[in-house]
C-alpha cells in the first residue's frame, strides 16, 4: 500500500491575525516569516486555532496564497493543511471540489459535528470524503467539540486507504490512543492535538504533534520531540517540566485568545482581535500572560 505521503514532527496550526475586522496581511506575512525560521514541519490553517469557522472564501484563499509565497521566499516549502469540518457528507464534498485549485497540500477534516453520527455514518462519510478528495486527509477525532467520538476499530479501516494519511487525536483518552498507536498501519499518522499530554503521547509513540501551544517556544516544543527521537528521555523530560505550563496558561480561556495576546504583546502580530463569538481574553489572564512572558528560564 503506497501512501501519498507520510507526516510526523511539529506542526503549527497557525492563528489568524485580523485587524479593524480585516484579514491583518501586514501581520500574516511577518508570522509566517518568523514561523519560517523555526523548527516546524507543517502548517495548519483554517483550524480551530486559525478560527476556520469565521473566515470567507477570500480570505482562506488570501492565508494560503501569502502563506505558501512567503515560505517560498524563505525557501522553506514545508506543507500547508487546511483545516475544514461540517456535518453534510454531501456539502463536504463539495467543499472539497471547491477548494480543490486554492493550493493546499491536504486537509485537516474534523469528524462532523452537534449531530452525533453512528460509527458506521463516520466509516462512510470519511470514505466517502476519501473517494473524491484530490489531496491527502488527515481526520481530526476531537469529541468534545464534535460531540462524537471516532473510535480506533473505524480509525483503522479508515487508515487502510491511502489518501487518509493520519489522525489529529484529540480524543482525550490516553487508552484510545495508545491503542491505535499499538495497531495502526505503518504510514498511518498519529498526530497529538492535545497540548497538555504532548510529551506522554511522544513517549508513546506518537508521529508527532499539531500544537497550538507551539507558537510561543517553538523551539522548546520541537527540541522535546527531537530528544525524544534521539533517545534522550531524561532530557525532554526536563524540557518538558519547564513549558508543561504553557498549555495550561494558553487554554485556560477560549483558545485562541491567549495566543493572540502573547503574540501581539512581542510584536509578532499588530492586533489580538478576535472574531465573535470568540472574544479577547480577559485582564486576569492577560497579567498572567505577560508574567508569564518575563520568565526566561525556558528551553
Ligand atoms: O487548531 C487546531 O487544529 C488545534 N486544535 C486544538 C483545539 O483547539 O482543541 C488544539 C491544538 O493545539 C490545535
């Protein structure tokens, strides 16, 4: 079975920066650069942290045109998803056929959502998705934002087709993915989304991680997968007790409020505006950022 392609490393699913209720160009274009010259395998856009769910057609096309330009410039060609979702098989694959000449690399599919499909209505909506998708899919399994659960024995027939490339497991219980961990198919890619159990879900096994959390210490984030890799566990493990707090801090409100206030307080971003119905933190946790930020003693 020859797979399109395999994944694994540190991804980013990259904020959208807006200003004044515009697409912020001027502030993509600088994030990306600075993305560009950090240890990253791949980018997310349109997700749940780049506020998929609140942007049009154009400015979906505007993020993966300046994106892709951008680290063209930098001569980092590393690949772009695009994170898509909704719970009509059918409008699905249309959105699909649509997208299709936009330019990304493949797509981040979350399991649909709010009308809780049986297990055998996900095995034939991804298959379905599967069958007339150009590009590689990667399913997103989050069941606390979905409100269902893509359990592992319909994860692994979905992952005996060769255009679905991996899962970004959310699931939330470790059992689950430990187990498709133990079962999945070489090629198959287990990548974490769950930002407090990044470093559990690499010791396990894992192929990687998509980590909002990874915008600030990029670095930091990547070096524990690369001491994990190289099999230096008391190192990451190290790493890993000075920035496990970092998830904690960044989600403790609507993600991906924390973000984009770190973010827009170095600089890297002109505004931390937000899209309703999600709002800008609130002046507790923006203190709490900014303490957090005069804190130097990390990886
Ligand atoms: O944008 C994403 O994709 C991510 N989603 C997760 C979530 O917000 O629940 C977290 C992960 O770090 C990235």
């Amino acid at each position: 079975m020859e797979r399109q392609h395999s994944l694994s490393g540190l991804w980013l699913p990259l904020i959208t920066p807006f200003r004044d209720g515009q697409l912020d160009t001027p502030s993509l274009r600088r994030l990306v650069a600075h993305y560009a010259a950090q240890p990253i395998d791949g980018f997310i856009l349109g997700a749940t942290t780049g506020e998929g769910m609140s942007l049009d057609d154009d400015e979906i096309r505007a993020l993966l045109a300046i994106t892709r330009a951008v680290l063209a410039d930098a001569g980092r060609p590393i690949p772009i998803y695009l994170g898509l979702s909704g719970s009509d098989t059918r409008k699905l694959i249309k959105t699909l056929q649509h997208v299709q000449d936009w330019g990304a690399d493949g797509y981040l599919v979350a399991c649909p959502y709010y009308t809780r499909p049986s297990q055998r209505g996900l095995l034939e909506h991804f298959s379905a998705l599967a069958d007339s998708a150009d590009r590689p899919i990667l399913i997103y399994n989050i069941p606390y934002r979905t409100g269902v659960n893509l359990g592992n024995e319909t994860m692994l027939r979905l992952a005996e087709r060769t255009n679905i490339v991996g899962v970004k497991d959310c699931c939330a219980d470790p059992a689950q993915t430990f187990d498709l961990i133990r079962h999945k198919p070489s090629g198959f890619a287990v990548l974490t989304g769950e930002d407090p159990h990044f470093y559990s879900a690499l010791s396990s096994g894992a192929d990687g991680a998509i980590l909002a959390s990874a915008h600030v210490y990029t670095s930091g984030f990547a070096g524990i997968g690369d001491k994990l890799s190289a099999g230096d566990q008391p190192g990451a493990l190290a790493d890993w007790r000075r920035l496990a707090d970092i998830p904690r801090l960044l989600f403790s409100e609507p993600s991906p409020g924390a973000i984009k206030h770190w973010l827009w307080r170095t600089g890297l971003i002109d505004s931390p505006e937000m899209r309703l119905p999600m709002v800008p933190v609130s002046a507790e946790l923006a203190r709490k950022i900014e303490a957090a930020m005069a804190v130097a003693d990390q990886p």
